[in-house]
C-alpha cells in the first residue's frame, strides 16, 4: 500500500520544462496538401529577406521549428511534413515557407500598408497623366478621388506600378485624362530623314526642335508612350539610335502659372478714354475715388489726374470733361481690355475668357467676343445634329 501510495504521489510531480516566449513575432502561413504550415519570423524581416537584402535565414526565423498553429504553439506532425513537402528537413521546409507562403499581418497594419499603396498609385498615375486640355498634371488628392469614382480596389498582391498602369486604363474611359507624351532624341542618317518625318507624322508626333548637322538629323520629338517600342526599332532600322530624354512631359511650353491662374496678373497702368460728364456726375467720381483710397492727400492725386476741358459755353450747366487717364485691366489670354478691377474679375468666369484659355493650351489665337459668341453658337448647334439620324 505505501508502494501504491508512493507511486501515485510521485506521478503528481511535475518537472519544469524548457519554454521559449515568441515575441514580436510575424506569422508566414503556407497551404499544402489541405494542412496548414506555419513558421514564426521576426516582424519586418521576411520582406527583407524576399527582396535580398537579409541573406541570413536565422535572422529572420525565430526557431527552425514547423507549426501547424504558432499562436496556440501546436508543432506540425512529421508524417504531415512527408506527405506535403517530400521531406522532413526543417531548414528546407522553413525556407519555402518563407517563399511562399503569406504573411499574417494585423488589421491596422494592414490598413496601414493599403493606404500607403495605395498613395503610391495615385502618385504614379500623377506622374504619367496629364489632362489634355490643360496638358498639365492632375493633383494627387484629385487622383484619389478619381479612384474612388471607379471603386478602385488596392491588390496588395501586385506591384504598385501595374495597378497604375490598370488605373488609367480605367479612368480614360470615363475622365479627361490621357498618358503624358515621352521626349526622345532620334538621331538617324540625312538620307533616312524623309522616311523618319512619314512615318512620325503617321504617329501625330510633335517635333520640338530639328538639327541638321553634318551628314545626320538630330530630331527631339514627343511621342505617345504606346509607340515607343515601335519609335525605337525604326531608329535602328534605319542605322540611327534612340535616346529617351524624358519619361513623362508635363506643359513645359508655357512655364508661367499666371497664364492660367485667375488673378490680376497684368493691370495696363494707363489706357485714354474721352467720356461726356456732367457736374454732378464727376462730382460723384471724385468722392468715389475718395472713398476708395480713404485718403485725403490720395483724392488731390486723383484729382490731378483727372483733367476736365470744360467749354466756355457750358460753364452755367453741363460740361464736356475729357478725362485723361483712367486705369484699365488688360487680360493677356483674351488680348483685350475689360475694365476696371472688379470687371476683370468678373471676366474670369465668363465663357469668352475660358474658351480663349482652351484655345490657348492649343496654342490658338484668342477670339474676340463676338467671334467667341459665335464659335460657341456653332458647337451646340453640332450638338444638336448628333441627336438626330439622316
């Protein structure tokens, strides 16, 4: 009995066994042969090791060790290991894990990931669009919103670049948008020049320079980048070579904002107008100007500007005043004067100054009001042909 009894007491005691604690640990998951792999890496390691910058595998793992669940700690049985890997080599088994297998991430840090991706995107599709009317970029936050127009969805799976790429496809369906123009240097022999000239004008290519030198044409031209492969093979078909001088042209032919920013950028300081007051009525000018400038010294210069020739007939009633100088705002997109400052501003908005601004970036010359009336007249009348069959 004291046996038995010794022998059960003993079977209670517990020995201490050897734990290791993982912490900071990142979980690469592999499925195979319908079993679960997992192995435990340090965080922010396994990425490094896949693109080649970590080359030493006990960096990245925290044990040689295959679970079939790290968090509950459960090891992966070897007869498992056999059926699905062919082998019960850890090291070879860790390793092709790590290959391909799929990193666990948690849910903040994967949002985290998404939206930098996903600026990323937006950031590439800044750089290689531009909007065809205005031949500049568009903005990244327009971009993103864009995106979100189309229910773009970020693959975490797939290169930022190609997710680009498929966004505007996309987005040229439905928005003013279109690929910015390459810039290549094509230097080909003299003789090979005319058949280089057809077959650009073939492609609507925009020659920006030409130099003839020696016995070679050194031509700089913009293409579309879906022609480039093209472009290049005919360089080297006709004995010439290639050069890409920029990936992405943006508007660079007019490099001054104030071209299409809506502010005062030209004031003319002095334009002659004759006007037909009265007394009265240059008495309300001169007050007017003296509430403008809130000054009594600036009314005297205001009023020496103002020179009235009156008659000798008119000194008892009204007066023919010639008035010298009087500001006038010039627009240099419309090449015409429009008033005075709150006129200009609202020459801003009308659709005379926005129709010359489109012509512009076509490099057209501006039309006056009444041919800008008549211009726009005539497109919706085109408009209107298009709801109709013959």
């Amino acid at each position: 009995m004291s046996q038995r009894g010794g022998t059960r007491g003993s079977s209670t005691v517990k020995q201490p066994i050897g734990q290791k604690k993982l912490t900071n640990v990142a979980v690469v998951r592999l499925k195979k042969h319908g079993m679960r792999f997992e192995v435990a890496c340090y965080q922010n390691k396994v990425l490094s090791w896949r693109s080649g910058v970590e080359k030493d595998v006990d960096e990245v793992l925290q044990s040689h060790t295959v679970y079939s669940n790290v968090s509950k700690g459960v090891l992966a049985k070897s007869k498992d290991m056999i059926a699905a890997f062919g082998t019960n080599d850890l090291s070879a088994i860790c390793t092709e894990i790590m290959q391909k297998g799929e990193l666990q991430v948690a849910g903040k840090e994967r949002d985290s990931q998404l939206s930098t991706q996903k600026r990323d995107i937006a950031t590439i599709v800044m750089q290689k669009t531009i909007n065809p009317e205005t031949q500049r970029p568009y903005t990244i936050n327009m971009i993103e919103s864009l995106m979100a127009e189309i229910h773009f969805a970020v693959d975490p799976h797939n290169s930022s670049k190609k997710q680009a790429l498929e966004v505007i496809r996309e987005l040229q369906k439905r928005f003013p948008i279109k690929r910015a123009p390459m810039r290549l240097r094509l230097i080909v022999p003299e003789e090979s020049s005319p058949s280089l000239m057809e077959k650009l004008n073939e492609w609507n290519a925009e020659v920006v320079s030409k130099d003839e030198s020696g016995n070679q044409l050194s031509l700089v031209c913009e293409i579309e980048p879906s022609i480039f492969r093209d472009c290049e093979a005919l360089a080297r078909n006709l004995h010439g070579r290639s050069e890409i001088l920029a990936v992405s042209v943006h508007f660079e032919k007019d490099t001054n904002v104030d071209h299409f920013d809506d502010h005062e950028d030209f004031i003319e300081p002095s334009h002659h107008l004759t006007v037909s007051l009265n007394t009265a009525e240059l008495d309300e000018i001169k007050l007017s100007e003296a509430l403008q400038k809130q000054s009594i010294s600036e009314v005297n210069n205001v009023a020496d500007k103002i020179v009235p020739t009156v008659n000798d007939d008119a000194k008892k009633n009204s007066a023919e005043v010639e008035v010298v100088e009087v500001k006038q705002s010039k627009c240099s997109t419309c090449n015409a004067f429009v008033g005075d400052v709150k006129q200009y501003r609202e020459h801003f908005k009308s659709e005379w100054h926005k129709h010359n601004l489109r012509r512009k970036t076509r490099q057209l010359p501006p039309l006056t009001a009444d041919e800008c009336a008549a211009s726009i007249d005539m497109g919706d009348a085109k408009s209107d042909l298009k709801e109709y069959s013959f």
